[in-house]
C-alpha cells in the first residue's frame, strides 16, 4: 500500500483517486474548490481545501511522508509549475505532473518533476491506434517500436494452437497470456489453443503488429 499526495480533482485528478481508491492505496487530495473536495470524499483517506502554490500550506501537509505526490492540475499552468517546484523544495520523494502541451513538459521537469503524463498525448495514441484495426482491444505502449497489445482472435488464428502459429519465430511476437470469459490466463503453454471467444495478449514491435493485422 502506497500513500500520495494528490493535487487537483478535475476530471483527471478524480480519476486518479477513484483508481487509487480501487487499488487500496491511501490518498490525500487536495483542491482549491471546496464542491471538488467535498466529491471526493468517499475515495480518499482525506482531503483538505487549499492553495496548492502557498509554502506553508503544503508544508502543513507533510509532503515528505507521502510515497509520491501527483499535480493533477489542469486548468492553470503556473499553480503547476508552482506546485511542482515547491514540492521538490519541500523534500517530495517522487513527483508526477500533469501536462497539456509539450512545451509544459519542458518547464515541469527542468521545475523538479520526476515524471510528466500527458493524458491528452496518451489519449489521441491510444485512438489512433485502437482505430487502425478492429481486432485491437487494448494497447500499452512500452517504448517507441514495443507496445503490449490485447486483440481479438484474428480469423486465420480460431482454433489454432500457439505452437501451430508460431508467432515469435514468424513475426517476432511473444504471446503472453489468454483472456477466458473475463478471466486473464498468463499460464499459457504451446497447446494453448486461441478460440473465437477469446482474446491473446501479445507483445511485439507495433509496425509488425499492425502489418500482421492488415495483410
């Protein structure tokens, strides 16, 4: 179980907490907006009212004991950058900040982030990808050539084992696991059979990817 600081609850700082909250980790949030604050209650260990860009606000808070602190705000630029910077100079062991637009990643890390996300950036990947095949399901991408993606089975795939593709030595894919009526299958063995009912979890370069999914 991890505790974090969590700051700012617009859309995407709830669904940090709401996720957080499902996973078991302790969450302090905080947001200048009472209405956020009061809505978020039931998914946070605790929440105060605050100015996240105010030195002896945040150090009321104790930023040190917190495993990582995420600036989740998204409509002010400056009170991020603010945020950022003080929690560094506050002692903050890992801070991750939220970004809409490059350059905003440029200023975050040279202000002391560990980490920038960019939901937007991350979003419009995601679609682009998700909508290039109709067998793609879901999709993480590891680097820039590797991603981990869940497909539907492929026609030419039904009722074949994996030995009977032989993906890796064919397309350089490694097959890693077999979703089964909502359950995720990692102890999968060359027998493993890829029914139309399921989905296969796959790593592989995404340029291959998409190919094989094309032809």
């Amino acid at each position: 179980m991890k505790s974090v600081l969590l700051i700012g609850l617009g859309r995407f700082g709830r669904h940090i907490a709401k996720k957080l909250y499902s996973l078991g980790h302790e969450v302090m949030a905080v947001d200048s907006n009472e209405e956020r604050v009061d809505s978020i209650l039931p998914f946070v260990t605790n929440a105060q009212i605050g100015d996240s860009t105010s030195q002896e606000f945040l150090s009321s808070l104790g930023v040190r004991n917190f495993d990582a602190c995420i600036v989740a705000i998204g409509d002010n630029f400056q009170n991020s950058l603010e945020t950022t910077d003080l929690l560094k100079e506050l002692g903050a062991r890992k801070v991750i900040a939220r970004a809409s637009r490059g350059v905003q990643e440029k200023f975050l890390l040279r202000n002391g982030a560990d980490e920038v996300v960019y939901p937007e950036k991350q979003l419009a990947s995601w679609t682009a990808i998700r909508c290039t095949s109709e067998h793609i399901l879901d999709y993480i991408e590891l680097d820039e050539d590797y991603s981990i993606f869940e497909l539907s089975i492929p026609e030419p795939w039904q009722g074949k084992s994996i030995l009977q593709l032989d993906l890796r030595k064919r397309y350089g894919i490694n097959v890693l696991g077999v979703r089964a009526e909502g359950q995720l299958h990692m102890n999968i063995t060359p027998e493993t059979v890829l029914d139309a009912d399921r989905s296969v979890l796959i790593l592989g370069q995404q340029k291959l990817v998409q190919k094989l999914l094309n032809r």
